[in-house]
C-alpha cells in the first residue's frame, strides 16, 4: 500500500515524499518519527517555541495562535507564542520563527544573520518558503523557519503546515476529527510553494436560503439578524468562512448578497475580513464594493438607471469606495439592471463606457496615492454583457475581465489568443450551484471533480488565471468540489486527467485517516455520486427519467446506487464514533439522500406503469414512494441533528417535485398510482409484462398495439448479440387473488430462468429471465411459450407468446463490437485505432461525463489548433452490423458528446465529423450559433442538453450489413465524445442509450 502512494505522488510530478498522508497534491514536509534530517515541532512531550514579530500583519498574528493550537490539537501540547527581536532573544535551544519578508523585522534578522538567500521569494505573491536555518540568529543553534513574501504566503505557509499535521481545513466546517501523533517533525529541508497558478481563488455564498440563512440565523445571532437588512451574516458567521478559506489557500471573496449587505449587516465584516487577509468582492451585478438589491433599496433614491440617476448613484459609489478604501478590496465594475436583468438595451454600450469611466474616476479620487492601475478592478461579462463586449464595449486594459461560466459548469469563452495581453488578464466564474433555467440546483453535490478539471485546465491553457471564483451556493454540503477548485488553482500543475481521481483517494486519506484500500473506495462513492447527480441534477429527476421498460435502465441505475450505498454504509459502520459525523456529512448523506430521491421517482414511475398494466404491484411501488418520500425527511432530519444540532437548518432545502424552474414552496410526494387490491382484473389473475413494451397481457392495453385491443400475439426477439444475454418477461397478479405459474414452450432451445412459480399478494410481481441455446438454433427459428395462471376456484388463464430467435454471427476473424439488438453502443474510450496528428491524440478523460469517461482531443494548450474533417486526429471503431434501418441501407450514428460551449468565439463553433470506411466525412456543428451573451436554443428546457447534460450528434449514413470502421475527427478542440450509438432499427427510447455491445 505503501508504493501505491509513492506512486501516485510520482503522478503528481512531486519527488518529495515522506510518511505523510495528510496533504493533498502538496510538497509534504512533516514527519511523524524523528530521523537526522527532521526538526522537532513535538516531542517526548516538549513544544518548540514560535517565535513572532510584533510588527508582522495582524493577520499572521493570527493565523500564528491558529497554528499553535493545531499544533496543540495533534499532539496535546500546546507551543508557547510570543513576539521577541535578536537582541531580546529569550534563552532557547531551538525555535521555530514565523514571519513575513518586507514585514516582519525578526525575518529580517534571521536574513542577515544566516546569510539566507531570499531573492527566490522577493516579490512573489502568495509564496513561501520554510526550512531548518542553523544558528539563525545569535545565540539560537537551530530554528525551523518559516517566511512568506507577503501577508499570505505566510498566512497559507502555516495552514500548509497544519494541514500536514493532521488538522483538516474542514475541521469545524464539516467535524473532520485531527489526527494525534504525540511526535511531530518537520524535515529539515521543508517546503515551499511558489506563486499559486490563479492570482485571486475565492468563493461566492450565494442563493443562500433557506439552509445557510436559517443555519447561520440560529447559530450566530440571537433570533434576529442585522438592524437594517435582518441578515445574519455578521462577523461571529464570517470568522468561521474567512479562517476556513485561508486554511483551503483561498484569498478572495463574494458574500452573501440576496437579503444582506457585507459592510451593512455587520460594520466588523470588512474589518475582519482585511485583518484576516481576505480581498473581498462583491458579485458581478454589485459594483463597487457595493451591495446590490440590498443596499439601494436601503440608501437608494431615485431609479437604479445610471441614465437617469448619475449624480445619484455616482455618489452612492463614492461613499462605499470610502468605506472600503484601507481594505483589500478587488472593485467590481460596471452595473446591471435591477434584479441582476440587463440595463435598458437602447444604448447600453455608451452608457456602461460612461460607467466605468465614472468608476474610475471614484477610485482615482477616493483611493488617492495609488495608482488607479494598481488597484485590483474586475468586470464580468455574465449574460448579456459578454454581449456588450463581443460589440466592442472595452474596460481599461488594466480590469481583469470575468469570463463566466452557463451556470451549468461550461465556460462560455475564454480569451482568444489576441486577448490574452492585457495587463489585467482574465479570469473566470463557475457554478457549482445555481438559481434559475432550466431548473435550480441548490440541494446536494452534483458536480464532477472531472468536469471541473476540464474545464479549468482550459481555463490555465488559456490564460483566464488571474481570478476563479466559485459560486458554491449555501457552501455546504460542497466541501470536496470546493477544495478541488481552490486546489487547482493553487498548483494547476499538478493535476491532469489521470490523477483527479487521486485527489479524492487523498483527501478520503486525510479526513479519515483511513487505509489507501478505502480511501479508493471512498473515491468511487463520490465518483458515482457526482457522476450520476451530474448527469441528471436530482431536481430534473421525474418518474420516467431512466427508461422504465426498455435496455433495464432504471433497474441498472437503481442497482449501481444501491450498491454504492451498500458501499457508503459499510464504510460508514466500520469508522470509530469520532468520525462518523464527517464522513455522514461529506459522503454518506449525499449517497443516501441522492439515492433516495432516486429511488422515490423510479418506484413512482412504476407505479404508473404497473397500474397502467392493471398489476396488483402498483401498490407496492405507491407504498415504497410514500415511505422514501419519509425516509428523505429522515435523512435531513439526520443531518441536522448531528452533533447535537450542529448542523441545524443545512438541508432545508426543498428539492422534490419542482413546478417550474423555482424551488418548491415544500417537498411534495411524486404521484403515485394504485389499483383497488380488493378487486380483480377484467382479464383474470394472471397478469404479464414484456421487456421492451409498456403493453399488458392478456385483455386490452393502448401500448399492446395501435389500435389497443384485438392487436397481435406478443413476441420477443433474440438476437445472438443482446446485451444482456437474455430477455424478460414480468409475471404479476391482476388483483387479490394468489395464483400458480407456469411457463412451457414448444422447442428445447429456450431456457426460463424459473419455469414455475407463485404469484401473492405479498410477492405480487416476479420476473422470469428467458434465454436462447445458440448451439440449437440455425438462422432464424420461432417458437412459442405459453404462461399458465392456475388460481384457486378460477378456471385457468393463459397467455400465447412468440419467440423469434436470430441466431447472428459476425466472422470469426472480425474484432470488434457486434450489432445486437437492432444496436451498436460503443463507449468513446473503447476505440479501435488512435491516430495522433501533429503530437495531438483523442485521450480518456477517465471518470469524464454520463457513463464511462470522455475522449478529446490532447492536449489542448492556448494555441488553439483545429483541423480541415479528415485531416486531424482520429478515432476508429471496428463494428459489425446484420440489419439496416427498415432495409434500407442506412444506419443512424449518434455520438454523444459534452453540453462544452463555442469558447472560442463564433467563427470557431464547435464541430465534429464523422464518416464509415472510406466515405466522406460529414460535419456538425453541434452547438447553434448564439446571439452574443446568450445560449442557443436547445440549451434550455427540460430536455435540453444542459438538463441532459449531453448534446446528441445525429448523422445518418450509407452503411450496408456487414463489418465496418467509424471514424471520429478532430475538428475543433475541447470537444468531449462520451458515447456513440450506431441505430439498425432497434433503438428505443432511453436516457442512457443502449448498454455497450459484445465487443469480439
Ligand atoms: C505580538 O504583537 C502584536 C502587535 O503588538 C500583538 O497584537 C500580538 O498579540 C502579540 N503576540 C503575542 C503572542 O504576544
């Protein structure tokens, strides 16, 4: 197990290694024996002084009492803290000396003394460096040094450090229990870190009730909120962010905006805020420092329309630059309309130039002595105002332009290659929780890690690295995909598609503190999870999601969560008491809740269904939604009594049965279906279903024919190649009356999974598996099975069913995937052939998207290559088809690929092309061209493809019977295939697509 973690860590391109598990992707220097080359922190019950300067930044200050009490938290004793200088040095044998370069003079003390070579560190923003310095200072032999260029490089060269010790960022936020060790070391040649990948990595609080609100509201105030706004964002909440944040090497912040007001709710927040070392913000819509509804519903006179009101609002923005004018503050510029709408459009361009020049001119005036260029100023260009810029309208060279995301997690733009000199650079907004179309998604996590990394390493490809903001919704429950997000962009470097998965084994690691071997368990529970809330957020969810008849999708969904929770509560049981509450809130609640709502629609779809078909076991699925339905409120109820109510109020969220794109007013029961038990069916006892058939057998059913009645005996094909191997048949009782089944047939090929059985009104449903013995069957054979019911005092019922058996073969020297059932699936990663052109190759996006994973092409620097179709890079599918649609001689081919937008620019829409054998390749562009700022049409709605989370490329093509090779080409990069279905004329209905075909 050992050299699995050498391994990995040889993955993240780090050479340094020790015993430590308890970093994610950093350099790790903590150890928890003592060799020649550590320095003690702890031992046989001695702390080592932390020695400060008093004239470091209060925020290192403390930050340092943090420290210390970390170091207490591991190993029980706590380090004596006190500020000293060179000439007052108390007597001691070693020390560990904490301090900021250009700030600290005791730093600057130990650079002279010791000769230490600091122009590495000069001037680099947020970096650090931290080591054992001999005989650093007169009189001291040793001390292990920790320096940071600035505020907080020395604010995250500590929290670096804590973390390694085994005190998680997320103790409080999520209770993830500190691992002790009584020793604690460092190595002597310690860590450091250079400059983060991103300038300014922070979180936005948004859409904050009900949970966040009414959580905070009981907490940290007294009944009531703030005077003026009710909020209870007050500076008791923010402490608990802002420590959480430096901790996660976060420096940049949005708060809470919908009912509050930063500097309004709480005059301490902005102080706080600066004297913990955070550079606050405020969101796209809310310029100049400026909360916006709140604060101009407040102090507003007049219309919120800078045409109108200029002298107004011109002011307005004067007293909050004055208010903030000491505080690290990165300014929002520009405006939008009131309610986050787009201004007025009639000219929208001049008025918002005229804007931002104002603007200017109020930080110029304001904030006098600085450079107006030197202060950090960033404009959005969310919605319409990417518009606005596609138009023409400029900031100053020196704003860092906000590209933002469709709020789904695919980036709309990045800078072009022409755009990327600008002094102020890019940068870029991303949700992982969103209010608004086609649906909110706000309740639970439902964001892949994978897809994040995509789409941010574009972001660093592409130079949109000078801001990230997230908007994480109520903060919880996000905590990995958070810390993934800020770790990114802290060491961009270090992650690639093949070791994301690794930064969750190592997180399970650390938080924990448990075995590699569980860890990687850990990591596939949270990749179904966020895969399959992903592919489907939980609030689009309804009754007939997952196909409830056709290639067993909802079973097969049902199954993977029910293992998955298996997985979750084993896990769970196996961990000491300390650690349930962390591993309930960061991994087993989401399983669980997930799985439950998913469970409640499949069941209430069967429930329909059953009814529909005049089967007693309606009512067992009614009854199975209505204690789920239960059961969710159990599970939120679990999670708000943890730990005494820690976490009271977190999961109000309603998240069932959405009628419109707003969340519910409350949970609501999906419908449910029954029939009356007491009463029998027209058509008897005996009641059956076929797989790929909503229909009912025997009497009337719409879904049996056209017409409903009088139709055609019911048959099953088979096919050598199916899926699964065989097909189902559903027995079920027509009403209360128990009876025997049998099922016999006229030829010694078929074989039931179970030829006789009982159907009760206690186990009113069974499903009897069919297969075919190839060995017999020559070319096309029929046969017919006949289903007996023989219930109590009833005459006996039966029904006639045929079988056609195709007994398919694909040439023995053919590799590849087979048609079966009228298909041809084929996972994307699963090719053929690989042809790379100019050092550019399809590659796996492992864990990527629906199903399986992705390919795109790789890599994908800035420099944004493309090809003519048929002169990229290639992928290539041997497949074998026996059918054509309807005879004749086409097929469909649908390749699946990623909701990913025209990032770069109309002119270079995102397209594909595809061709069979020798045949020309044909083209799509698969994303519609869109009026600036605004997505196409097919994005939205309720089977768009963000609510599917998947765009379907449709072509169809000459393809005779017979073996075949698919060709997929590069286009355009950043194009991301899933899956691809090849339609003989078998298709049906489902969200999925087929299961994978036998590949021979
Ligand atoms: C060090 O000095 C600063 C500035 O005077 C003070 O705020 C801080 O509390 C002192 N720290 C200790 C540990 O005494």
């Amino acid at each position: 197990m050992f050299y699995s973690w050498r391994w990995y860590y040889a993955l993240a391109g780090l050479v340094a290694f020790t015993d430590s598990v308890l970093a994610i992707g950093q350099a790790s220097c903590v150890a928890f024996k003592s060799s020649a080359s550590t320095f003690s922190i702890v031992s046989n019950g001695k702390g080592t002084p932390i020695l400060l300067s008093s004239d470091d930044w209060p925020g290192v200050q403390r930050a340092a009492i943090d420290f210390a009490s970390d170091i207490q938290k591991v190993t029980g004793v706590k380090p004596t803290l006190s500020n000293v200088t060179a000439d007052k040095l108390p007597k001691l044998s070693s020390a560990i000396i904490v301090g900021t370069l250009g700030k600290s003079s005791l730093i600057q003390q130990v650079v002279l003394h010791a000769n230490l070579s600091v122009s590495a560190l000069e001037g680099q923003w947020e970096s650090f460096i931290a080591k054992e310095v001999k005989n650093p200072l007169p009189g001291l032999s040793s001390a292990y040094v920790i320096i940071g260029a600035d505020k907080r490089g020395s604010i995250f060269a500590m929290y670096d450090h804590s973390e390694q010790f085994g005190v998680s960022p997320w103790y409080w936020w999520a209770d993830v229990p500190t691992t002790t060790n009584s020793q604690l070391f460092v190595t002597s040649e310690g860590c450091a870190h250079g400059s983060p990948s991103v300038k300014y990595r922070g979180l936005f609080l948004n859409d904050e009730q009900p949970s966040l609100q009414n959580w905070a509201m009981e907490k940290f105030t007294n009944g009531t909120g703030a005077a003026l706004t009710g909020s209870p964002f007050n500076h008791f909440f923010y402490a608990n962010v802002f420590e959480l944040l430096l901790r996660l090497k976060a420096n940049y912040f949005w708060p809470a905006q919908w009912s509050s007001a930063f500097y309004v709710d709480d005059t301490m927040n902005g102080f706080l805020a600066d004297f913990y070392g955070i550079v606050m913000g405020t969101s796209h819509e809310e310029p100049m420092a400026r909360s916006i509804p709140v604060e101009w519903t407040l102090f507003g006179v007049g219309p919120w329309d800078y045409s109108e009101n200029a002298d107004f609002i011109y002011q307005f923005w004067v007293n909050s630059t004055e208010r903030v004018k000491n505080f690290e503050t990165l300014f929002t510029l520009g405006m939008r309309g009131d309610g986050d709408l787009p201004l007025s459009q009639d000219g929208s361009i001049q008025l918002l130039e005229t804007i931002i020049a104002n603007q200017t001119t109020i930080l110029e005036t304001v904030i006098n002595g600085t450079n107006v260029e030197d202060i950090p100023q960033m404009w959005c260009l969310y919605k319409e105002v990417e518009g606005y810029y596609d138009n023409g309208l400029r900031a100053p060279d020196y704003v860092t332009l906000l590209w933002t995301d469709d709020n789904w997690g695919n980036i709309r733009r990045f800078p072009l290659i022409d755009e990327r000199n600008r002094t102020g650079g890019a940068g870029v907004y991303y949700h992982y929780d969103y209010v608004g179309d086609p649906r909110d998604y706000k309740w639970i996590t439902s964001s892949q890690i994978e897809k994040t990394h995509e789409q941010l390493s574009l972001a660093i490809a592409r130079q949109a690295d000078r801001i990230w903001i997230l908007n994480v919704g109520d903060l919880k429950p996000y905590e990995l995909g958070i810390e993934f997000f800020l770790t990114y962009g802290w060491n961009a470097s270090v992650w690639n598609p093949n070791n994301v998965n690794t930064f969750v084994t190592s997180w399970a690691q650390r938080e924990f503190d448990m075995s590699p071997a569980d860890a990687l368990l850990v990591s596939h529970i949270i990749a179904n999870v966020t895969r399959w809330n992903n592919r489907r957020k939980p609030e689009l969810l309804n009754s007939t999601t997952y196909s409830l008849t056709n290639y067993r999708e909802a079973e097969t969904v049902l199954a993977n969560w029910q293992a998955t929770s298996d997985l979750s509560t084993s896990l769970y049981n196996s961990l000491s008491s300390d650690k349930k509450a962390a591993f309930f809130e960061l991994v087993h609640h989401p399983v669980q809740a997930s799985f439950t709502v998913q469970n409640m629609w499949i069941a209430s779809g069967f429930s329909a269904l059953r009814a529909s078909q005049a089967m007693l076991s309606a009512n067992g699925y009614a009854d199975q939604v209505e204690d789920l339905f239960a059961q969710d409120y159990e599970f939120e109820q679990q999670y708000h009594q943890l730990l005494d109510g820690k976490w009271d109020h977190m999961m109000d969220q309603t998240h069932v049965m959405y009628y419109y794109w707003q969340q519910p007013q409350a949970n609501t029961m999906p419908p449910v279906t029954r029939v009356q038990a007491k009463k029998q069916a027209l058509a008897g006892p005996l009641r059956m279903g076929l797989e790929g058939s909503l229909g009912a057998w025997p009497g009337d059913n719409p879904n049996q024919c056209a017409q409903g009645y009088s139709c055609p005996t019911p048959a099953l094909t088979f096919d050598t190649y199916l899926p699964f191997g065989n097909r189902y048949i559903d027995i079920g009782a027509g009403g209360p009356s128990s009876f025997k089944f049998s099922l016999t047939s006229n030829v010694t090929w078929l074989h039931f999974s179970t030829a006789a059985g009982t159907i009760t009104t206690d186990a009113p449903e069974q499903r009897v598996y069919v297969s075919v013995d190839w060995s017999k069957v020559t070319g096309v054979e029929n046969a017919a099975i006949l289903i007996t019911g023989n219930a109590t005092g009833q005459p006996s019922t039966s029904q006639p069913l045929l079988v056609v058996a195709n007994h398919t073969v694909a040439p023995s020297d053919f590799r590849g995937f087979v048609e079966g059932d009228g298909a041809v699936s084929i996972e994307a990663a699963h090719a053929s052939r690989n042809t790379s052109v100019d050092g550019i190759t399809w590659s796996e996006l492992p864990g990527y998207g629906r199903t399986a994973s992705g390919i795109t092409p790789w890599p994908r620097g800035g420099d944004e290559k493309n090809f003519t179709a048929g002169s990229g890079p290639s992928v290539e599918y041997d497949f074998y088809t026996f059918n054509t649609l309807g005879g004749g001689g086409n097929v469909t081919v649908t390749t699946f690929v990623a909701p990913t937008l025209n990032a770069l620019g109309d002119d270079r829409a995102l397209k594909i092309a595809v061709s069979v054998d020798s045949g020309e390749p044909v083209i799509t562009q698969f994303i519609a061209d869109e009026v600036p700022g605004s997505v196409p049409p097919d994005w939205d709605g309720l089977d768009g493809f963000i609510a599917n989370s998947i765009v379907s490329v449709v072509n169809t093509l000459d393809v005779a019977p017979g073996a075949h090779t698919l060709k997929i080409w590069m286009i355009e990069p950043t194009v991301i295939v899933e899956k691809i279905v090849i339609n003989t004329g078998g298709v049906l209905p489902s969200y999925l697509g087929p299961p994978e075909s036998i590949k021979v």
